[in-house]
C-alpha cells in the first residue's frame, strides 16, 4: 500500500469493515490500516476502506475515512448469490445507512448498480432497468431520508460491456442526473474493458476503479477464474498515451512490479510487457495534458 500510494493514486481501496464470520479474510482490518504509513492530505494520495454504515465505528476507530455509499446488482438472482437476499430486502435497510450516515455527519449517499451491463445469470441489462435501479434504491430513497444523491457508480460486474453499450448507459444515467458524478468499474473478462474506458473518455467519464495487475474477480460471478477491474498500469499507460493526466508516475517505486507478477499466467505476462513499455514511454514535448481523470486502485 506505501509503494502503490507513492506513484500518486489519488484514492487506494484496499480492505473491507466486513463480519470476520462471513468473511474471515478481512479479519485483519484493523491491522492492515494500523501498518500503513499514512499520507498528508494535500500530497499525492489517501487512503479510503470500503464497508457499510454498521462498520463504521470499526473504521472510524482506526482513523479511517468512510464514505457513504451503497449499491446492488441490477439483477435479483446475482443479488442472492453474492448476499443472499433480495434486492427489496437489501433497500428496505436503506433508511437505518442512511441514518447511520447523517449521526456522523454525512448528509449525501453514493449509489452503485452491479451487474448494469449485463449478468451471467439472467442475461442482458437495458439501461432502462439500470436507471429504474439507480433511482429507487439511490435517489428517492436518499431522499426521502433526508440525504441527498452524491455520485453514481456503474459496474460491470461480469465483464458484458462493450464500447457502444457503455456510452448508452452512460447516456442513459447523465439524461436522468445530469449533475451527478459517473464512476465506472469495469472488469476485463473478455479483454474489453481498456476500449470500454476509452468509449467512457469520450463520453467525459473522470472516475474509473482500477485493480493492480488486474488481480480480483467476483467469487458469485458463475464464471471461474472471473478477471478482476481494468489493470491500473493498462489503464494509466492508455491515458499517457492519450495525453490525459492522471497525477499518477508508475515509476515512483519499483515494488509495484512484485505485485504486477502477482498476478500470474498470460494475463500478467501481458500486463508486465505493456506496463516495461510505459516505463520506457515519456511524455512528448509537444504534448497537452488538458484533461484530468481520478482513479481509484484497488
């Protein structure tokens, strides 16, 4: 976390508040957060844990920031799967997050929809179904307790997306909140998601999560091996090249590359081979960085 904090992300997600009876490899939170050396606010990055409005004394005891958030699978069955429970069940708690939020001073909710694109278990999203998902969990139910909707957050969460499908989500979610910030999440499991994040630079798209070397993958997918997010150094390489800045030097601290071979297999060869070119590629002189994107490293 120091090394990857050191090339300048601007926002590293790396553990989860989460029961240790349901999931016992993030048992060692509180741990985790205590080992990392901390950065000031203002250099080049902080720090940010995922986890619900009910962890929160765990995070804030360790000093942690929390961001209020929530989300769900656009589908019913993933929802099962991955939580087993409804989605009708999952935004019934709504109202007591929302609660939790505001005690600690946290008058807005950032809202996601999983599997918006796609899922492999009840087949194609449209973008109608998204925004129907996005405006009754997020937005009216933010609302209605007295919160108001921060960003929203779409995530291909079994890698169906393509270029097209994504600007007309995209197009979808902006016609109905236009002021709302857009985050994308998009994982790599048919190798489409850099032209997936090129497709979303064209719409203006700034926010985007991103995994180093690729590593993650969600275990209720139904999809073995399911590829984790866009790679971060994939992602970072394509923006130099486009001349959109980051903010981001993956040359800051060589230890990055001990987790790039983490990954393994073709998929890290790959990643290694693209990731030596950028750190042989220098920005040209002639060169305008005008525009600016955030990611988020996981």
């Amino acid at each position: 976390m120091d090394a990857l904090s050191a090339t300048g992300v601007g926002t590293i997600e790396f553990t989860s508040f989460v029961s240790p009876k349901w999931v016992p490899q993030m048992a060692d939170a509180e741990e985790m957060v205590a080992g990392i050396r901390r950065t000031r606010r203002g250099l080049r990055g902080h720090l940010a844990q995922r986890g619900r409005a009910s962890s929160a004394p765990r995070s804030i005891a360790t000093g942690s920031r929390l961001r209020p958030c929530s989300g769900w699978p656009a589908t019913d069955t993933f929802m099962r799967k991955n939580t087993n429970r409804s989605v009708d069940e999952r935004l019934e708690e709504m109202p007591s997050w929302t609660e939790r939020y505001q005690a600690l001073g946290m008058d807005w909710l950032d809202v996601g929809v999983m599997a918006a694109f796609g899922c492999n278990y009840e087949g194609d999203v449209s973008p109608r179904a998204v925004v129907g998902r996005a405006r009754e969990g997020g937005a009216q139910q933010a609302t209605a307790c007295g919160s108001r909707l921060g960003g929203i957050g779409l995530a291909d969460t079994m890698g169906w997306a393509n270029p097209l499908q994504i600007k007309r989500l995209v197009g979808a979610v902006r016609d109905r909140w236009p002021s709302a910030p857009i985050k994308l999440h998009l994982h790599d499991t048919r190798a489409l998601a850099i032209a997936n994040v090129v497709a979303a630079l064209e719409m203006g798209i700034e926010y985007f999560d991103s995994a180093v070397a690729g590593m993650g993958g969600c275990p209720f997918a139904a999809h073995k091996g399911a590829a984790g997010n866009v790679t971060t150094e994939d992602l970072v390489f394509l923006c130099q090249e486009m001349g959109v800045e980051t903010g981001v030097d993956l040359d800051a601290d060589d230890r990055r590359r001990s987790a790039r071979r983490a990954g393994g297999g073709p998929r890290a060869a790959r990643q290694a081979r693209q990731a030596a070119a950028c750190s042989l590629s220098r920005p040209r002189e002639s060169r305008r960085h005008h525009r600016r994107r955030s990611l988020t490293a996981r």
